[in-house]
C-alpha cells in the first residue's frame, strides 16, 4: 500500500512545486481500500483529506498510507494531522519525514502524542528519490540541480564546427521531454543558446501547474534579438543572467519580454539563489560542454544523466561532455551512486547520483 501511496503522489509531478507530491490510501480494519488521494497544488486539498473524504466514516480503526509526514501546521490548508486525528484512524504508514527543517518530526509526533500508531521506513529510498526536488530545496537551501547530455560512445557532444546535432535517438527525445516536465527550470549556456537556437520548452504534453522557465547564462549577451528564445519571450518565462553593460541589446530584450538579471553568470550560487527566489524548485542543465563543467567543478549536480547514441564522433576539436578544471586525482573525480542504465531505442540512459564526500 505504500508504494500505491507513492504512485498516487507521483500524479503530482509537474503539478505540486514548490509543494511536495503527496499520495494517500485508507484502508479500513477488514482490509478493504475505502479511499484515495493525490495532491495537486491548484486544488488546495491535501492527499489526506481526500482520502478521508472518500472513506467516510469507515476510516475509523483504519489505517492512512502516506507518501510523506502529514504536516502539523496550518499552512494553505489546515494540519493533516488533524485531519487523521479527527477520523479516528489507528495507524499511520508513512516512509519518510518532511524534509523542511522547519516541520520534520512534527507531525509524527502530534499523530503519536494522539495515541495513532505511526510506521515509518518502509520504501523510504523510494519516497526520498520522488520527492528529491522538494528534499534538495529544503535542505540545500537552493534548486534541485540535475545536468543532463546526449553524447556519442567517445565523450562528444556535438560535432567539430560545433554545428547543432541531434545525436540521440527518438525514444530518447520523449525521455528528454519528461525530464523538462518534472523541472520548473530549464538551462543552458551562453554558446549553446546562440548556436543551437533551441526553445527549451516542455513539449512532453502532460500538465503543468507553471510554464517551464528557460534561464540562459550568458555574460557577452550573445542571445540574438532575433533567437526563438527572445521572439517567443513573451509566452515563456525567460531569463538571461549576463554581466554585460549593453543597454541597448538589453532594452531590446526586455522589450520583448525576455528578464535581463544583471549579475556575473559565473557564479552559479547567486544565479540559483536567484532562482529560489523565484520558488523554481528544480532546474534541468542541459549543457553545453563549459556550463556542465562549471556545475561539476562548484559540486552543484545533485543527479546526472548522460543519453549515450550508439556513434563515435572522433577528431579533436569535437566538443567533450564536461569541461571546466575537471579532477585532478581520481579522489576528486565525481563518482556516482545507484547508476541506473535504461535502453531507450538505440541509445543508453545512464542517470546516477553524485557521491557525496566528506571534505574534511
Ligand atoms: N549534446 C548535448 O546534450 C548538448 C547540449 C547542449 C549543448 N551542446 C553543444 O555544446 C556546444 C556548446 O558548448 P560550449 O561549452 O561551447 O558552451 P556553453 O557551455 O553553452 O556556454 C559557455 C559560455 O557560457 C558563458 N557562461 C556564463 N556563465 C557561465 C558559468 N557559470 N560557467 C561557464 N560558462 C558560463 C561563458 O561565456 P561568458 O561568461 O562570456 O558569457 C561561456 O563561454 C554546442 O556545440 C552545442 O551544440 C550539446
């Protein structure tokens, strides 16, 4: 029953940010299934209270399946704890604690002060890697990070004249455009923006609660007043952040709907602490070769995915993944956790988790 709580929550994705995804069962003393619920932030109601609402009276003696600790507090809707409390249920099942430093804890404690029997731990990795984007804001303080790339067997990811390549397959493509659903924020580098002339929109067709935001770092302003991006401004948030001193290019991109942050795009905690003040909660970084290193040098992926195309470019000047200062011992090489490889068509998808080190 936990794991349907989860997959109730992950109806959510696209649909709940900044707010977690929450999925909730009921299950009455006999065993029977008496309600569900999945969290939308539109509508307000929490997972809970839907679930309750559907089971009715029959929640008394029952037991909730949560995704995620019911929180305690009232925030837009009052505390779910209550909720449960009020129905009488007898045991909460629920893998994980809000990670919101804030609330962790509470809940279970009020549920347990109220005589409700709480579970915790079951398919916690699980619960934890659905709602990472929330546990990343919560706990780093800033947007969730995950770079990804399409590159060949050898390392490269465009051709040598830089000319913009697809280089994954079409079954990759749809892959790539649900990786832009679950993300509030797309982005990429000053060249990539004024090479490959991209849209960096959400063109996976499932629904979202916000327009997916396309964010270019780009301190020369090399953005074309004439690029998709900056002709289509005005029907997708897009935000460059530059250090350069144009006024009249930057004019003209505000004219037409773009947001010029004028700050020095090198430094990538200000550009995410600009973000997480606009509440984007997670930001896919789809390249090019300078921008993933500098995410990689500044310990700033907290996932990473390469799409590997069954080619082999070759030469010396085809551009490689990552670039930046790179390890300079195999120590301070990024290793990856829970590496999950998955065909798509030709192509590998290769998606794992950088290791966290112990610097001291
Ligand atoms: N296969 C794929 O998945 C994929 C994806 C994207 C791109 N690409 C390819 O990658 C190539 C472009 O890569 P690239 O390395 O030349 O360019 P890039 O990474 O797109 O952009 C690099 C530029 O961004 C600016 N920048 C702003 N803030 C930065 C920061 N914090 N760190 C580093 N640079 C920052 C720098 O110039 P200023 O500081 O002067 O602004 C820098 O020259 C193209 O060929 C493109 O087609 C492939």
């Amino acid at each position: 029953m936990t794991r349907r709580a989860l997959e109730l929550a992950a109806f959510g994705i696209g649909q709940v940010s900044p707010s977690p995804l929450v999925g909730c069962v009921i299950v009455a003393e006999n065993g029977e299934t008496i309600g569900e619920g999945s969290y939308i932030y539109e509508n307000v109601t929490h997972a809970e209270v839907i679930a309750l609402n559907q089971a009715g009276e029959k929640a008394k003696g029952g037991t909730a399946y949560v995704s995620l600790e019911p929180h305690a507090h009232t925030g837009r809707t009052k505390p779910c704890t209550e909720a449960l409390i009020n129905a009488r249920i007898r045991r909460v099942v629920c893998p994980i604690e809000d990670p919101n430093p804030l609330v962790s804890g509470k809940g279970f404690q009020v549920l347990r002060e109220n005589g409700i029997e709480v579970v915790t731990g079951i398919l916690k990795d699980e619960a934890a890697r659905l709602n990472e984007k929330f546990c990343v804001w919560h706990q780093k303080n800033r947007p969730f990070v995950h770079l990804k790339l399409a590159m060949s067997l050898d390392g490269r990811i465009s051709l040598t004249n830089s000319v913009s390549t697809q280089l994954s397959g079409k079954e990759s493509a749809a892959r790539v455009q649900s990786f832009r659903h679950e993300h509030d924020a797309i982005l990429v580098g000053g060249n990539t923006a004024f090479v490959d002339n991209p849209s960096l929109t959400d063109r996976s067709g499932k629904p979202r609660r916000r327009k997916l935001a396309r964010i270019v770092l780009d301190n020369r302003l090399r953005v074309s007043i004439d690029s998709t991006l900056a002709q289509t401004a005005k029907d997708a948030p897009t935000i460059i952040f530059s250090a350069s001193d144009d006024e009249t290019k930057i004019a003209e991109l505000e004219k037409l709907g773009v947001e010029v942050v004028r700050l020095n795009a090198r430094n990538l905690h200000h550009v995410l602490s600009e973000l997480k003040t606009r509440q984007l909660q997670s930001v896919l970084v789809e390249g090019g070769t300078e921008i993933a290193g500098a995410f990689c040098d500044a310990k700033l992926v907290d996932k990473l995915t390469f799409i590997v195309a069954p080619i082999v470019i070759g030469g010396h000047d085809a551009p490689m993944a990552i670039g930046g200062e790179g390890a300079d011992s195999l120590d301070g090489a990024m290793r990856l956790r829970d590496l999950e490889i998955i065909k798509h068509g030709d192509d590998f998808e290769l998606t794992g988790y950088p290791q966290i080190r112990d610097e001291g």
